[in-house]
C-alpha cells in the first residue's frame, strides 16, 4: 500500500519545498519508488530544485483538462541510478485563475483520482504532496486522504498558533492522518532537545524533528539538492531519520 503523505504550513515560505524535495530524494535513494507533485501554484518551486527546467505538461494542464495525468509526469534521476522518483511539476498561476480550477477539480474529485493513478501506474511506495499555504477546503480534502501530515513551522508566534489551528481541525478527520511536526530554520543558541519537548508538549504530538538555519541550505540557490551536495552533513542525517517514519 502506497503512503500518501501531505507537506503543509501555516505560512509561505517556512521551508516545505525544500523538504520535500530532499526527502523525496533521500527515500528513492533507499530503493522507494515515490512521485512527488506540487500543487503549489502560487510559487512552484519542485522543478527548478530537481533541475527540471521548463516542463512541458504540469499539474495545471491536467486540472485544465489539456492532458491525462501520466503525460504531466516527469521521471527524475538521482544519482544513485534508481529510475523510481518522479515529479509532477505545477506552472506559476500568472492569470489567477488556478483557485477557480482547483476548486473545480476538487468537486470533480480530479486530485484525488490523479493521486489514485499515480500509485497504481507508478507502483509506488510513496506519494508526496507539497500543499500551498493556507486551509482551503482543497487542502484540508488534500490531508483527508493522506495517511500523514507534515507541518513545516518557523519558531515564532504567529506560526504556533497557526499550526495548532491544523492540527486541531485535522485531528477530527476519520481516521485523523499522522502527524509530523517540523521546525525549521531553528536559530542557533536554541536547544534542540529542549525545543523539541516543548513542541511535543504543546502539540500532544510525538514525532517532532528540529532543523537549524544553515546556510549551506540558502546558497544552494534552490536550484539543487542539499541531501545530494553534503550526504554526509548533520542536516542530512536528521532527514535520514525523518524517512524512518515516511516507508
Ligand atoms: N533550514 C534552512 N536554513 C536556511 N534556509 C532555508 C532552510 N530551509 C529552507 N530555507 C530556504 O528558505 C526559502 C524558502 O524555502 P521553501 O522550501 O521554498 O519554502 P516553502 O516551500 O514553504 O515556501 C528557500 O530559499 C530555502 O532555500
Ligand atoms: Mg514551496
């Protein structure tokens, strides 16, 4: 059984993109076969992070109804030589008419039949969704077929409050996904463990994972994989260890 896993936060730009993409990448390189998609419309990144420069067919067309699913499909490959990550990329909404597609799409239950393909004609292991920010209702449907969530966090107020708002609404869900907390960008002087306490406390949650500000991460111009640049980096063994809990 294929594991749909959903990676969300409160706000932009706390990181999502970029863990994504390293777990994903991470996973096939322990022999998983995993497709990534973005639906992130406001700002698709996944492409150029993967090195997939202008993509013929993405997610849009699909929900356009331009192009079956598999054609918006691209197959990545990672060094390792394991044809088995794949990525369907989203195109930058310039016309602002994609919230309108989606939401067609989402009574029309597109997503939802495209994740169910992918799994069956990819064989996969794992499915990764990069969610954009917010709850919209595509969202909060998004994380009601996933078997987990992950919510991405900066350590500050707003973003607290934000998360425990998801995880208070997704908790509800029959059954409620699993849940793994991260945050990210933790400035240094922070203790890691302590940190970690807290957020386990506050969320009732026991999967919580910390990750430092690093620039190694900004330098890498988001056109590049950290995992693959620095494999043996602290950075790289903590998302080691978050892959445990995604097979
Ligand atoms: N731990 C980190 N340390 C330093 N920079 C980071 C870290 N995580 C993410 N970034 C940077 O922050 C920016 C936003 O990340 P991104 O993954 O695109 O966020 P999102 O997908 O949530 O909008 C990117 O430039 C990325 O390189
Ligand atoms: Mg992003």
């Amino acid at each position: 059984m294929a594991k749909i896993i959903s990676i969300h936060s409160f706000r932009r730009g706390t990181g999502k993109s970029t863990l994504v993409a390293n777990l994903a990448t991470l996973l096939a390189q322990q022999g998983k076969r995993v497709a990534v998609v973005d639906t992130n419309f406001q700002s698709p990144t996944l492409n150029a992070l993967f090195g997939l420069a202008n993509p013929t067919a993405t997610l849009n067309d699909y929900l356009w109804g331009d192009c079956p699913i598999e054609t918006a499909t691209h197959t990545l490959l990672v060094p390792s030589h394991h044809p088995s990550l794949y990525l369907v990329p989203a195109k930058p909404d310039v016309l602002g008419n994609i919230n309108k597609i989606l939401r067609k799409g989402y009574a029309d239950n597109l997503l939802a039949i495209a994740f169910e393909k992918l799994i069956e004609t990819l064989n996969l292991d794992v499915l990764l969704i990069d969610l954009y920010a917010g709850l919209q209702e595509e969202t909060l449907f998004t994380i009601n077929i996933s078997d987990m969530l992950v919510i991405v966090l900066r350590p500050d107020a707003q973003d607290y409050q934000g998360s425990s708002v998801t995880v208070e609404v997704t908790r509800h869900f029959q059954p409620p996904p699993q849940i793994m907390l991260v945050l990210n960008e933790l400035p240094s002087g922070f203790n890691d463990s302590e940190v970690q306490q807290e957020v386990k406390r506050i969320y009732h949650c026991d999967t919580v994972f910390t990750l430092p500000h690093a620039d190694e991460i900004m330098n890498l111009n988001n056109n590049a994989i950290f995992v693959q640049h620095y494999p043996l980096h602290p950075i790289t063994t903590t998302l080691i260890n978050m892959t445990t809990h995604l097979g």
